[in-house]
C-alpha cells in the first residue's frame, strides 16, 4: 500500500501527500485490530503521525528512516513510568511494507504547548517551565547503557569535531549572511567543550521544545507530556539547553534561569551557542528571524540575548 521511499526525492514526493499514505495507514490500521477507526493526521512533524480515534496514535517511518522507528520504541519503552511528566505507551511496532516501518503508541492527552502558549498565563508559564525542567533533568539521570545499541554517536568528542567541521558550510547552506559565517570558527575555537573522557553521558531528547510538550487547559495548565524521541542521543546533558533556550525558554526575561534552577545546573551562555551552531538540525538564520536580535551582531551578544540569565 506504500511506495517504498529511500531517497530525498521519493520522501518529497511520498512522504507529504495524505492521499499517498492515508490508504497505507487505514490498511495498517485494519491489520493491527483498528479498522474503521478514524484516522486524522497531525499537520506538524516530519514523519506522517496520524491519531487512530481518541486513544492512540500511529506513527509511520518509510525506509530511508525506518532506524528511527527503533530507536522511537526503545527510547520510550525506556523512559515509561520513569519520568514526572507523562510519555506515549508503546502499544506496538514493527515493520510494514517495501521498508516502512512503524510504531502505535497511546494519545498524550492536552493540546500542544506551543500552539496553546499564547493563552498562558504568565503564572503558568513560569509553572510550566518548572515542570518541564524536572521532566529534563529526570531523562538526563536515566541510565543510558541499556540504549547504546541503537542510540548514537558513540564517541561525543569524534561527534562534536565532525559538527565542527561541518558548521560554517552548513550555516553557508541555510542563507547565513558572511559577516556572521566568518565569526563562527573563531567563536568555536574559543569555547572549550567536554571530549568523550569528560563528558557525563545522558539519555538526550534533543527536540526539548514546546512543539514536544503537551498542557491541559481544562485542569489549569498541567502539564501532561513529552513526545517524539525519535532523534534521541547519547551526550553532553547541555546539547539538550539549545532546544530549550531557543524552543521553551525563548528569550522571554527570567525563564530559562528558572528553568536551570529546577534542573538543578547552570550552563554557560557561550558553551550553548557553540551547541545551537554544531546541533545536528542547527539553522541559523532561522533562529534569528525567530528570537530577539541581540544588541549588536556578535556571537558573544547572541549567547547573552538567548542563553544568558
């Protein structure tokens, strides 16, 4: 019922169109004891994620992506019951056809915190913030061992080198302007970051961002939960403060102060701007039509607007 899809170019032609991948996931449905169940598709996220009724939730992995799919259920198989705030329950997962895979998991109840934000109240937000930080700070002092099979990089320090080498090229890539491109290597250079010697290994979501956190309305903005472990890592606990600082936090006054206060550790400005510039999906220029700019075009200036307290 699927194409297979193991190029960028079939994932462009594939992957987005609802009338090629809703007949898939209905007969997918059908097999796995849900057949005639209604089926709406989430309009966010990069993989096809549908709701199957009110209770659960199909999420969908063509080939080129399908490591992805395991290291989905094994996260969350890992994490279930372990954190303060809610995870989906793996109900089931396996392969499909022509190299899709998948994994069927339970519906997170709430709405999604980015899309409820502006409603919150600033009480609830700084609440909200605090919860989320307990929920970050409990993933990271999960043990990662059991994950080493399916979870990378392997080496941080060989990690951390390969992005280094990589960023100015990939910053050229996303539009960034050449007066910011030639202050990357010298800012880089001037942050000393953990190797794999000196680095604590934890269990990273990677993603932290309200896009992946889940609030009631209905019972005063609870918190209710954390999804989408599919680009989880193993690493420096920091790497996961660029998703936060850019995605939770957003520059907005005494929020990501509050938030290292409930996680129960400060980072330094500069060592999570280097992170947003070597983090695997790191877009530069996005971010700067996104945050407030900072007081002058200097990446020093931008570690203090994003990350300072």
């Amino acid at each position: 019922m699927l194409p297979e899809v193991n190029t960028d170019e079939e994932w462009d032609r594939v992957v987005p169109d609802d009338a090629i991948v809703r007949p898939g996931a209905e007969d997918l449905c059908a097999r796995l004891g849900f057949a005639g169940a209604r089926l709406t598709r989430y309009p966010a996220g990069s993989q096809p994620v549908y709701a199957v009724g009110d209770a659960h939730v199909l999420k969908l992995f063509p080939g080129m992506d399908a490591r992805d799919a395991v290291t989905e259920a094994r996260v969350l198989s890992h994490v279930a019951g372990r954190l303060p705030v809610p995870t989906p329950h793996v109900h089931d997962e396996g392969t499909y056809e022509n190299g899709w895979r998948y994994v069927l998991m339970s519906r997170l109840p709430g709405e999604d915190l980015a899309v409820a934000w502006p409603r919150i109240p600033r009480a609830d937000r700084e609440r909200i913030v605090t919860e989320a930080a307990e929920a970050l700070a409990a993933l990271h002092a999960l043990d990662p061992a059991p994950l080493t099979d399916v979870l990378g990089p392997g080496d941080w320090g060989a990690f951390v080198a390969r992005q280094r080498a990589g960023a100015v090229e990939k910053q050229r890539r996303c539009g960034l302007p050449e007066s910011w491109l030639r202050q990357i290597p010298g800012f880089l250079d001037s942050v000393p970051l953990p190797d794999a010697r000196s680095v604590r290994p934890a269990l990273l979501h990677t993603e932290f961002m309200r896009q992946h956190l889940t609030v009631d309305p209905a019972d005063g903005w609870r918190l209710t939960g954390l999804l989408d472990f599919e680009p989880a890592m193993i690493g420096d606990p920091a790497y996961d403060f660029v998703g936060v600082g850019l995605f939770v936090t957003r520059a907005e006054p005494g929020l990501l102060s509050r938030f290292m206060k409930a996680y129960g550790r400060t980072y330094d400005p500069r060592r999570l701007l280097a992170y947003t510039l070597l983090h695997v999906y790191s877009n530069l220029p996005w971010y700067l039509r996104e945050l407030p700019a900072p007081p002058e075009p200097t990446p020093d200036a931008l570690a203090e607007a994003w990350f300072g307290q």
